[in-house]
C-alpha cells in the first residue's frame, strides 16, 4: 500500500476519524465473532479433547479474528503521522 501525505490538519483530522470508524466496524465483527462461535456452537454438543466446541470457538476463535483485524486495520487503515504542524515545518 503507499503510504499517505498528509499536509493539512483537515486531511489528518479526516483520517482519525476514519481509523476510528473502522476500529468501530472491526469491534463489531469480532462480537459478530464471538456470538458466532460461542453462543452460535452452544447446542451442538461436540467436544474437542473433552472441551465443548462453543468454549474454543468463543476463545481461540474470536483470539483469531481479531488478530486478522488488528492486521487489516494495520495495514489497510492506519496511516503514520504527526499532529504536530511544528513538527513538519521543521522538516522542510
């Protein structure tokens, strides 16, 4: 992905709010996530090494998504910047 120049504070400002936003929409799909695989496999009665499948869905399942959200964010969200105009007037 290239990475994003920011120049003004309006531009920063939009993509704060934007790497707010999507933080918001991983924390959904990792609820999502853990409803899915913990109340989700409640009632299906199998076991994995005498561990009901809701107990690993509902850990190690929602563990996984959200370190596969934490690496999107990363990588496709978050941009490196400074708030500090000082700072980059200082660079130039």
């Amino acid at each position: 992905m290239a990475k994003r120049k920011l120049t003004t504070y309006a531009a920063k400002m939009r993509q704060t709010n934007r790497e707010a936003i999507a933080t918001v929409v991983a924390l959904a799909v990792i609820v999502a996530a853990w409803f899915a695989g913990g109340i989700g496999l409640a009632d299906t009665g199998i076991e994995v090494f005498s561990t009901p499948i809701w107990i690993i869905g509902g850990t190690v399942g929602t563990w996984l998504v959200a370190v596969i959200a934490a690496v999107v964010l990363a990588r496709g969200v978050f941009a490196n910047f400074s708030l500090d105009d000082k700072e980059e007037a200082g660079r130039e």
